[in-house]
C-alpha cells in the first residue's frame, strides 16, 4: 500500500496531474480550432459565393426571368445533390455487374522454422520438408449461374431509372419555384406602387382638412382618423418593402446564390397560356408527368424483387482454377494446377426464402396501389390547377373592366377640374382609383401567367406561351 509519503506515490501522483492538464489544453485547443475551422469556412464561403456570383451572371447586376430559370437550374443546392445520388446509383449498378465478372487472386507466403522438420520412420527421422520454403498461389473464380445476382443487377438499374426520373420532376419544381418567387417579388411592387398613390392622396386631403379644422368645418377627431390612416399605410408599405426583399432572398436561395447578394430584377414580359379542355390536359399529364414514370419503374421493381426472392430457391453454380508454385524440393511437382465446380443450393432456412416470397408478393401489391394512388392524385392536381387558372383569367378580365370605368372617370375628373368644378383631393383620388385598378390589373395578369406555369407544371411540360394544341 502506498503512501502520501511514497516515492512512487508521489511520482503517480505528478503523472496523472500533468494527464489531466494535458487533457484540458487538449480540450481547449479543440475548442479553438472549432471556431477557428469555422471562421475559415465563413471567409472561403463569402469568397466562393463572390466569385460564383461574377461567373453565372457575369458581372451583370440586373437579373431576367429566363436567367434565373437557367441558374437554378445549374446551381440549385438540391438539385445537385440528388445528381450525385444519381452517381451513386450508377456506381452501385456498376458494382452489381462485378458478379458477372471472374474474381482473380494472387496470393503468397514465405516459411521456415528454427530446425528442419522431419517425420518418424522406423527406427530414424525423415525430413518431410525444407526448412525455408515459399508459396505462391494464383486462383480464378468465375460464377456461371447466380440468378440472384441477375436480378439485383436489373434491380439496381431500376433504380437509376426511378433517380433520374426523381431529378427532372425535381427540375421542373425548381423552375416553379423561381417563378413563383420572381412574379412575387413584382407583385409586391406594384402593391407598394399603389400604396403610395394613396398615401399622397391622403398627405393632400390632410393638408386640406387641417385649414378647415380652424374654421370648424371639419371635427379634429376626423383630422385625426385621416392621420392614423396615413401612418397605417406607411406602416403597411413598409411591411411590403420587407416582403419584397424576402422574396428576393427566396429568389437568390432557389438559385443557389446567397440570399444577401446584390441584385436587380427585370420586369418580365406577361404573356397568358392558353390551353386545351380540360379531358385533354388530363390525358397529357397521365404521359408526361415524372411521378407516373417513377411509380411504373416502382411497380417493376417490384416484379424484379418476386423474381428475385424466386430464385433463392434456385442453385447457385461456379467454377474455380488454382495455379500454385511451391519452392519445397521435397514436392515432386513445384507447379500445380487445382480445379473445380462447386454449387449451392438452399433447402431449408428457417422458412427465410418462403417469408421474403410473400413479403415480395406484398410489396408488389403495394407498389400497384400506390402507383393508382399517384394517378389519382395528378389527375386531381389537373383539375384543381385548371380552375385556379379559370379563376385567374375571370379575375384578371374583371380588373380590365374595372381599370377601363376608372380611366373613364379619370377623363371625366380632368374636364370638370379644368372647369374649377371638384378640388384637388377629389381629382387626386380619381387618379389614385385608377393608378390602384392599373395595379390590381398588373398584379391580376401576374397571377394569371403564375396560375399557367403551375398548370403547365402539373400537366408535365414547362412550355412557355401558347400551348401546342398537336403535341
């Protein structure tokens, strides 16, 4: 038993205080470089987006619809990495087909010991070997009938097909997106440009109620109402303003660009799809749309996982060769060639093979209702986006009439005010009727080529303008 006033005590007593001091400047290093890392990736990310920034749009701030379309399209965070999961699939088919190849080995090793050995013979010893010897061995395997394999490999190349499918539904949903966000951010303008006509018409009526107050012609709580309005507007402008950078930020992330970055938006030019009825839409989407393809490559996939469990019931057949070259002098023969045929097959495991051909049975089942599911659900999405697209078009035909009675009443305005018949705030909000119907017919006609993109979305296609009534 040791002492406090043990040498060797003492010394373990050191030792283990300078491990743990050690431990704690390890631990406060670690601590370090983890804000240290961070901070370098902060910087070469600020440098990556940069740089990235000045190659997609090159070195041009102002931004269209159909460029931000092609950026997301190249540089969408998502959308890149599902390309690589699309690498992955197709390194694993590639994988999967090494089955069908011959397997080749080369192997060797090099022997002694400390006496040579030798084997009782009689009344002496035999030497049975060298004492040092080396071994050197080629070996060649080649599987010539493994169905399971077969299977796998076709499964595995369903499953490409499916990924590939996934990633342009996942395309067209990004160029939705941009869209979406593009159209949003110009909405948003022309609301805040309609708010500020309303805001000067209100600055004007102030104005001119406030002299009247004095005179006692208007209450001061009506002055007052007509102030808290004002500040309502400019506080709801201000909400929007924030709005539309939002949705600029939202633009940016789709793009793969930081949200922050700088830069300006071009108006795009509105032009309305038509389209054909809606039994025809219906019949083009259940063609075009990626989800329907991926749920027919499930359903076989499914067929190919029954085939599967299937032939685990079946034999399993290879050959095999063996080239070996011993330096022992005692073999008479230092070159050997060693071949065969070996095969497997399952009689009984457990009930595995029976349990894993029914639970295929089931998945197959599966797979079929869900792929009626799914068709289910784009014939529905048909029908919905073909109404919204409908109600779009009769809202924006409404903001036409209304923004046509408001242009009229504004010609009307000017004549009677050249005439000194109305005041200045009755004109002013004659003008600002009209500039906010010119707004809602602007805002109207966005929502209207939106509702279109999303039908055109839902039917399968990204086709701008007219559709082809013979596609």
């Amino acid at each position: 038993m040791f002492t406090a006033t043990n040498p060797l005590s003492i010394i373990l007593a050191r030792a283990l205080a300078c491990l743990c001091f050690i431990s704690f400047l390890c631990g406060c290093q670690t601590q370090t470089d983890s804000y240290k890392l961070r901070m370098e990736n902060v910087k070469s990310y600020r440098e990556m987006q940069t740089e990235k920034f000045k190659q997609l749009l090159n070195g041009d701030e102002n931004l269209t619809l159909s460029a931000a379309v092609e950026i997301a399209l190249q540089n969408n965070y998502q959308l890149e990495l599902n390309k690589l999961e699309l690498r992955l699939a197709k390194l694993g088919v590639d994988t999967a087909f090494g089955e069908f190849l011959p397997k080749i080995g080369l192997s060797g090793s090099q022997q002694g010991s400390d006496v040579a050995q030798g084997i009782k013979t009689g009344d002496g010893y035999r030497q049975m070997s060298d004492q040092y010897k080396s071994h050197v061995s080629l070996s060649i395997q080649q599987s010539i009938f493994n169905p399971q394999a077969w299977f796998i490999h076709q499964m595995l190349k369903t499953g490409v097909d499916i990924q590939s499918r996934l990633n342009e539904r996942l395309a067209q949903l990004i160029t939705l997106q941009v869209k979406s966000h593009y159209f949003a951010y110009f909405i948003i303008e022309e609301e805040i440009s309609a708010l500020k006509q309303k805001t000067g018409e209100l600055e004007v009526l102030i104005k001119e109620n406030s002299s009247l107050v004095h005179e006692g012609m208007v209450l001061s709580s009506d002055l007052l109402q007509l102030e808290a309005n004002l500040a309502a507007l400019e506080l709801r402008s201000a909400s929007l303003a924030g709005d539309q950078v939002y949705e600029k930020a939202q633009l940016l992330k789709v793009m793969g660009l930081s949200p922050d970055s700088k830069v300006e938006l071009e108006e795009p030019e509105l032009i309305v799809p038509e389209f054909a009825c809606l039994s025809n839409l219906t019949a083009k989407a259940l063609v075009q749309r990626k989800e329907l393809f991926s749920a027919d490559l499930q359903n076989e996939l499914g067929e190919e996982e029954l085939n599967r469990s299937i032939a685990a019931f079946l034999p399993t057949l290879g050959v095999s060769a063996n080239r070996s070259h011993s330096s022992d002098s005692y073999l008479q023969y230092a070159n050997t060639w060693n071949y065969g045929v070996a095969g497997v097959v399952s009689i009984f495991n457990g009930m595995k093979n029976m349990t894993n051909y029914k639970a295929a049975k089931v998945k197959k089942t599966g797979a079929e209702l869900k792929r009626d599911q799914q068709t289910l659900s784009v014939i529905l999405d048909v029908v919905n986006g073909y109404k919204v697209f409908q109600d779009s078009l009769g809202i924006l035909e409404l903001s036409k009439q209304n923004l046509n009675v408001t242009e009229q009443r504004l010609e009307e305005g000017k004549a009677l005010k050249r005439e000194g018949l109305i005041e200045t705030s009755v004109y002013l909000h004659l003008l600002s009727s009209r500039n906010a119907a010119k707004a809602n017919h602007t805002i109207a006609k966005y929502k209207a080529v939106l509702a279109g993109s999303a039908l055109q979305d839902v039917i399968g296609y990204q086709n701008e303008g007219k559709e082809n009534e013979n596609e």
